[in-house]
C-alpha cells in the first residue's frame, strides 16, 4: 500500500464509526443533527491543523481557506458530509477528506498556490432531513429562496431556520464572486469505471432530475367492514402510480423511483385517508424528462377519478440539465488521461455549474452501489483520486 494510501485510511478511519447504524451498517449522518455536527467539529480540526481559517456563510456552509479569504479567484474544491438514511460511507465525506489530503501533497511538494484554495463542507445535499436536495449550495447562488429554506421541515417538525440556529443569510454575490472555479471529487455511482479499468474519471453532464410529491386523498374507513365496493382508498391509486412510475420511465430509458411513502393513519385494520409519495425522477434530456412526469401524473388523475380518491402533484425540486464547463472538463480529462463520463446523480457541482466553470472527477465504485452500505472504494484508488485533485487544483490555483 503506498503511503498516500495509509494516510488516506488513517484519516478516513477517524471518520468511519460517526453515524453508523450498527444494524444496517450505512450511516445516519442528516444536516445539522449529532453525526453531522461531531464530522463538522472534525472538518474545522482538520483546517486548524493545517493553518486554514474556516470561515460560514450564514447558510450552513463551510469553508477552509488555504490562502487569503478574501483575495478572490479562488478555486472551490469539497463535497457534503450528510447522507440519504443508511447511505454509504463514500458519498459526500470522500470529496473532503480528498480535499484536505490533496492540499497536504501539494505543500509536500512544496506548490504554492498564487490564488486561494477553498475547502467546502456543504450542508443537506441529499435533502435526507428537509427534503429539498442541494439545499446549502441553492442557498449560496440565490437558487432558493430565503423564506422557503428558513420553513422547511424535517419529520419531527422542526425547521432548518431551528436547526441552524438563525435564519439561513440567503445568497451572498460577494462571497460567491471570490470563487473563479469548483472542482468536486466524488464516489462514482455507478460501475463504468469498473468496465473502463479506471480508477479516476472526469463528468461531462448530470442528467435533469427533480423530486415530486404525489398527495392521494380519500376516505378512511373500517378494514373489516366496508365493501370493497364503497371504497375510496387512496392506497390503490398510490399502488397504480408506483407501476405507471416505472413502466412510463422504461419507455424512455429514464429513471423513475417512488422510494418514500407516508400513510395515513398507518393502521393495519384502517384504510387509508391519505397517501403521500415522492417521485424521484431523471432522464439524459429535459424533454424526456417532462414527458415522463407528465405521463405518471395524467395517469395517476385518471385512476383517481376510477377510484374515487383525489390527487394534488407538487414539484418540490427540479434541477436542470447540466453540462460541465467544455473546456475545463477537456482540459482536466487531458490533464489526468481520464475517461469522460455522464452521471444521473445530483451535486452541488450542479447547482454552482450555472455560476461558475465546475468539473467533477469521479473515484471507481468496485460493486456499483451507491446510497447504500454496499457503497465502496478501494484504499488504492482513493489514493488515486487524491493524487487526480492534487494535479487539478495545481493546474488551476498554483500556476
């Protein structure tokens, strides 16, 4: 094992016991609760170790400076430390953790950067707590709207604006002007890499994706004795969109997922009066994509009307196609000798694409899985990924 990759392991293994569940194995790290907080107390020890000021945005964000703050041209590199529930290790920690270790190779080497190096942690990517995906780097570019974030909810009831402990700041053009490039370093979420023999790749797009919420309302009533025939059950017309869902997404070669459901009342004995579920949808064309949605929902009105239940469709987040800046995804593919890859996940690198040049490097998933326990990377090739950031942010900050 080289010894870029023993000193990733040791860093990495200070991380690995936060938020683990000890049943399932995967990680319980939402924004802004307990595991959260103790990898954002780690990610401030990490900066002070190696000198960096950490500075916040107001909106949950952090950043560690390597260099002025202030100076502006800054190169932005970090990911996210929170998780969908029982996630995987790799999503989000990685792409810090890279971050920390790339900026130690390069002083190793004696690299001096001539414009500031940025380290960020940023908060509820996975939208695992409040529901709204990207939700830190929306709040930086101005994609979300102060109110909206500060009245987001998680399931016990308690608010973002409660959980940061103030109001979120909202977008902040100063702050966002100092940053001339973004940068993040990800555990791919598929196994191209794997079919390639690559252990580092570059992204050319993230698919357009969003997340809509499908509300079903009917009637609750006894199970044991009210005729199927007088039934207004909201569960039917649940059941029915879940399959139009998948049969609509597999005529386009798109993504559809219904991976959430609430019921009420929850009852084994009651039939429901309401049924809420999430529809996760994706496709490589915004056009794709508005026919599937649009599809699941005519669908789904049409069996209300059969069943007698009543639908409300609301789109919760949407984010667009994104296509990374040409000519820094080229000129880094060319850089690493990297292969060029789409992906059908979501990143903060999406939301900032729109504001400033992003590219992504992407580290090889041996099983494929990602938001899962089963969600890996090698020692070696996180090593590899390190020394890939290492060669972009010199590329881009020191010369």
């Amino acid at each position: 094992m080289s010894d870029l990759a023993v000193r990733f392991r040791k860093l990495w293994d200070e991380l690995a016991p936060v938020g683990r569940d000890a049943g399932s194995g995967g990680y319980l790290r939402y924004a802004l609760t307990e595991p959260e907080l103790t990898l954002r107390a780690w990610f401030r020890e990490q900066a002070a170790q190696r000198g960096m000021p950490v500075t916040e945005d107001g909106n949950g964000n952090l950043f560690a400076w390597w260099g002025d703050p202030v100076a502006g041209d800054a190169v932005l590199t970090g990911s996210h430390f929170d998780s969908v529930p029982h996630g995987g290790a790799y999503d989000g920690p990685l792409g810090i953790v890279s971050a920390f270790l790339a900026v130690d190779e390069l002083r190793a080497a004696g690299v001096t950067p001539v414009r500031p190096v940025a380290v960020a942690a940023f908060v509820e990517e996975e939208g695992g707590r409040f529901g709204v995906p990207c939700l830190g780097s929306r709040l930086l570019t101005g994609e979300m709207a102060v109110e909206r974030a500060a009245g987001l909810r998680d399931a016990a009831g308690v608010s973002f604006a409660e959980a940061l402990g103030d109001r979120p700041a909202g977008a902040d053009p100063g702050l966002l002007g100092r940053f001339a490039a973004f940068v993040e370093l990800h555990v791919e979420q598929g196994r191209a890499l794997v079919d390639l023999g690559a252990p580092v790749a570059v992204a050319s797009a993230i698919w357009p994706h969003g997340r809509w919420r499908f509300d079903f309302a009917g009637e609750g009533n006894h199970a044991g004795t009210t005729r199927m025939a007088d039934r207004r059950d909201p569960m039917l017309t649940y059941a029915f969109t879940v399959l139009a869902a998948n049969k609509e997404a597999r005529l386009r070669d798109a993504h559809a997922t219904v991976g959430r459901v609430a019921v009420e009342p929850n009852a084994t004995n009651a039939i429901p009066s309401k049924v809420t579920g999430w529809l996760d949808a994706r496709a490589a064309e915004p056009e794709t994509l508005h026919g599937l949605v649009e599809a699941v929902r005519a669908k789904a009105a049409e069996r209300a009307k059969r069943d007698g239940t009543e639908l409300t469709c609301t789109q919760e987040s949407a984010t667009p196609l994104v296509s990374f800046d040409g000519g820094l995804a080229g000129r880094l593919a060319a850089l690493l000798d990297a292969p060029v890859l789409p992906t059908g996940a979501g990143h903060d690198a999406g939301v900032l694409a729109t504001h400033l040049p992003t590219a992504m490097l992407f580290v090889r998933n041996p099983t494929g899985v990602s938001h899962s326990p089963a969600e890996s990377a090698t020692d070696a090739d996180c090593a590899a990924g390190v020394t890939a950031l290492a060669r972009v942010l010199e590329e881009l900050a020191c010369r």
